[in-house]
C-alpha cells in the first residue's frame, strides 16, 4: 500500500475555487467507533490532537484488515501514509525523520461486510443533498473504489476556456468549489482536528487568491 499524504490541494480556473480532499496514493486515515485498536508499538505520550488526527487516518481504511498509521508527534501531526506492512511503515517514518512515528496497528469494520465503495453523490446549494438525483445515478452494480481506474472533472468557463484535472485512481475523497462549500465542511472538520490556527490559515490562503479576482471594492 502506498503512502498518503493528507493534504488540501486548491485549485483554480475561470474564477472557480476548487479544494479538495485528497489522498495520495491511496486512501486516508485510524480508530473511529467500531474499530480495534490492538497493541500500541510506542510508550510515548499520545496528545489528544494525536489521536484525533489517528482516528480520522485509519478511518478512511475500513478493510476489515490490520493498518499502520505514520504520523508526526509535531502539531499539525502530519499523517503521511496508512500502510498494510509494519516494516514498510517503519521504513517510511524513518525517511521523514525524528519526529514520526508508527501507530498502530487499527483495524476498523468494513461497510456492510463490503470493500469500500465509490459512492458519488452531491450536496447542492443551498443545503440539499443529493439533488438532481437523476443526472447522479450510481453504477447500478456497485464499483468497489479499488476498481476506479482515474477520476476526470472539466469545468467550462463562458468565455470557452476549460478547466481540467484528472486523479488517478480514486485519489480524491471530496471536492468543493466555492468559499461557502469551504466554510461550511472544510472549515469546521480541520477546526476540530487540528485546531482553529491551522483551519485559518487554509481559509486565509483562499482569501488571497480570491482578492485577484476583478470586480472587488
């Protein structure tokens, strides 16, 4: 299994604001309610933001399977990877130096006995889930996410310019396309992560790229 960094990437085109959770190359994150946790390979201290950071990791893995969490004791305790092997997740940590460590191993239920599986559906302005239920019909027989070869999204500007990505894999877990969305999803889930310091300062990063756009005061 491949390492994954938590990260929030932000993109932009035709005055369209784009943020994403990520995960790369695989899948995010450790013990929600449900999992096991079985013998903790460290007797360091554990902060509490730790172990948030931990369960929100091994989360995204809900195999049914052992995982091994490499994450940092540094706030905003990066995760940089959840991994299948111990010694491929020591040999990680050592490559990211003194402050990571191996967490682990968690191992958190599958979804109704099931792999994990690609379920797109959107949430619509102003607060409707799943609207437009007709044009986000899933596969009528279920993609295990496993299977998802890439992942493409084209936005289409007035003007004729595009914007285009393309994730290999189902790399990415949620997008967002405006400060609103951001707000309302984005910044409460990395305020209760990590700490209202660091979700400011993501908010703070699109409130700089959104000042370039013409028509301000």
């Amino acid at each position: 299994m491949a390492a994954t960094k938590l990260v929030v990437p932000v993109l932009f085109a035709g005055g369209m604001l784009v943020v994403t959770f990520a995960r790369a190359p695989t899948r995010p994150t450790a013990a929600p309610p449900g999992a096991t946790m079985m013998a903790q390979d460290t007797t360091r201290e554990l902060s509490a933001g730790l172990l948030r950071r931990l369960a929100a990791a091994a989360d995204g893995y809900r195999t049914g399977t052992p995982v091994y969490v490499v994450a940092s004791y540094a706030s905003p305790h990066t995760v940089v990877g959840v991994f299948e092997s111990r010694e491929r997740a020591q040999r990680i940590a050592r490559e990211y130096g003194r402050t990571y460590d191996v967490f682990g191993p968690y191992v958190t239920p599958r979804d109704y006995g099931r792999p994990i599986i690609f379920l797109a559906k959107p949430h619509c302005d102003p607060t409707i889930y799943s609207c437009e239920a007709d044009k986000w019909l899933l596969p009528k027989v279920p993609w295990a996410a496993d299977d998802i070869d890439s992942v493409t999204i084209t936005a289409y500007h007035r003007s004729g310019e595009t914007w285009h990505v393309r994730s290999p894999r189902l790399q990415v877990d949620a997008v967002f396309f405006t400060l609103a969305a951001h707000d309302k999803f984005v910044f409460p889930y990395y305020a209760g992560l990590v700490g209202t310091a660091y979700a400011d300062s993501l908010r703070q990063s699109l409130g700089a790229y959104i000042q370039r756009a013409p028509g301000g005061p």
